[in-house]
C-alpha cells in the first residue's frame, strides 16, 4: 500500500533534525518530507516551493515559522491539504508601535550577533529563551539546538528575519480552515503562548488544542514522545481510510 504523504515544516533556522523524533515514530505509515527554506525571503515564497514538489494531496504540519508557511500554502491550494497540525506558532501580523519595534529590534540584534561572532555565539543566546527554563541545563537537547543552527548561515537567518518581520496577518485565513486540525503548543512557550494557542484554536472550527506540559517553544525535541503522539492521534484515521 503506498504511503500518504506528510509535510514537516521546520521554523526559524530549523532542520530537519527539529522533527528528528517524529520522522521515527511515523515512517511506518508515512511518507514524510522536510522541506529546505534555502535563501527565500517570505513566507510565501516558502510556501510555493512547499507546493512546487509536493505531491497533489498530502498532510501538512508546521512548527514555529513553519506553521506559519503552513498557512500559507493552505491559503494558496487549501483543497491540497488533508490535515493540518500547527505547533508553537502565530497567525498574526507583525504588531504595530511599540511592541513590533521590540520584535524587530530583537530579531535583528541576533542577526548582527550571527554576522560578527558567528552562528554558534547567536545560537548560545537565542536557544536560552526558546525552551522550558528546566531543560537549559539539558546538555544534549542544548546542543542538538545549538548545533542545528549553527548549520545554517548569517544569508539565510536574514532571509527569515526578512519573511518574519513582514508576515501576513492571517486572522481572517483562519475560519475557512476545514479540514481535521491540531493545534499544538508548549504549555511554557514564552515566544508563542498557550494564550495565543487557545485564540486560534477557537477560530478553527472542530480543531483539536494541545498543551505539552513541562515544554518551551522547541517541543518537538524538548517532549519528543508527546508530540509523537499527539501527531500519530491527529494522523491515525486517515491513514487508515
């Protein structure tokens, strides 16, 4: 029998080693495919070259900047889509006055980090925030964190930086979501909160909420047996069918 197709979207200068734990746990009934974001520079950018090579109908699931993406190819091809799961992620546009010049100004001063000192100086300072204040003293999930971005590069951290900081606001995109949706976060996710989480699930109709106990923004590598099996509940009937 051939396997369906599931699209694992990576966020902010994530690999796929970000999905490292799924990929196991699922690639006996799926066909699972990560995407490479390479240099583009906007979320939808992202999301054409997401539809470019996949195949006619898959899942999809996005975590952090790639749900985001993923959003964004529901909003282009939404009869492509079978199933949608998005993690630790947001849905709005950039904030206006104050609070979106704090966003950007702290996005673009760990850029400068990234172009002066290097991406692993960057990425000892950016992971601190981006896990529960428990696992910081987890020596391996830090360096598995650290080292999948120091895999990346100052040209594509720009390139993202760029498709964040001028994202759409996809409030409205979220009602005529209509397929069977998860909605995922980090029950400690300082970046993109439960609260926020909570807010999108309430627009998506008949969607699923998910809060991971004792978890950051990184969740699919800080609880990876949680989100394992949140994913497999969210994909089991289907494949099945």
């Amino acid at each position: 029998m051939n396997k369906q197709t599931l699209i694992l979207v990576p966020g902010l200068l994530c690999d796929g080693a970000v999905w490292e734990a799924q990929i196991a746990a699922l690639a006996d009934k799926w066909d699972l495919q990560v995407p490479n974001h390479g240099t583009a520079d906007t979320l939808g950018a992202m999301a054409e070259a997401i539809l470019a090579s996949a195949p006619p109908r898959f899942a999809l699931a996005g975590h952090s900047m790639g749900g985001r993406v993923a959003l964004e190819v529901w909003a282009r091809a939404p009869q492509r889509v079978t199933r949608l799961a998005l993690l630790d992620t947001g849905y709005e546009g950039l904030a206006g006055g104050e609070a979106g010049e704090r966003e950007r100004a702290g996005r673009l001063r760990l850029l400068e980090v990234a172009q002066r000192e290097g991406m692993r100086p960057m990425a000892l300072a950016w992971a601190r925030g981006m896990v529960h204040p428990d696992r910081l003293a987890d020596a391996a999930l830090m360096e598995s964190i650290h080292a999948m971005l120091e895999r990346s590069n100052p040209l594509v951290f720009a390139a993202q930086i760029n498709a964040l900081l001028n994202r759409p606001d996809r409030t409205a995109l979220l009602p005529t979501i209509n397929v069977p949706t998860l909605v995922l976060c980090g029950r400690e996710d300082s970046w993109s909160t439960l609260e926020r989480h909570q807010a999108m699930a309430a627009q998506i109709a008949g969607s699923v909420l998910v809060d991971v106990p004792d978890c950051g923004h990184m969740c699919t590598m800080e609880q990876p047996e949680a989100l394992s099996q949140a994913l497999r509940a969210w994909l089991d009937d289907l494949a099945q069918r």
